[in-house]
C-alpha cells in the first residue's frame, strides 16, 4: 500500500494570450501530459525552485571573485582587456 498526501484542488481560471495558450498547449502534448498537469508543474517549478547549499556557496564564491575584478564595459576592447 502507498502513501499518498493528498492535495486539495481549487478550479480557477484565466485569461492567457492565445499564442501562450497554443505553446503551452503543444508542449503538454510533447510531454504527453494534459494541459493542466503541464501548467500547474511549471508553476510549482517556477515558485518553488530554490538552489541547494552547494550552488548557494558557488553563486556566493562567484560574486565575490566578480567584486575583486572591475569590468570595464566602457567598450569592447576595454572590457576584453579587464577580462585578463
């Protein structure tokens, strides 16, 4: 036997653009998924997506190398060589 949480559901609607709709709707269907199910996933995923401890520490460690160094974006030639 499993164990399954149960979720309660609320029926809704929306206004979408008909061009997002058709996206949406085609992409489901690749996955072989119904829209809802399709819809609702990106969601969650969108929501709920937080980075794990490892890639906290990396994006910390990046900013910290990206504050040491001043980029100069004045123009090409002058970002390439503060890139060195």
């Amino acid at each position: 036997m499993s164990t399954q949480t149960l979720v309660s559901r609320r029926q809704t609607a929306f206004r979408l653009r008909e061009d997002l709709l058709n996206r949406l709707t085609v992409e489901a269907k690749r996955q072989n998924r119904s829209l809802n199910n399709y819809v609702e996933s990106a969601l969650m995923k969108a929501i709920y997506r937080k980075p794990n401890h490892e890639t906290l520490d990396a994006i910390k460690e990046a900013q910290e190398d990206l504050n040491m160094t001043e980029l100069d974006m004045t123009n090409i030639d002058t970002f390439l060589k503060s890139l060195e």
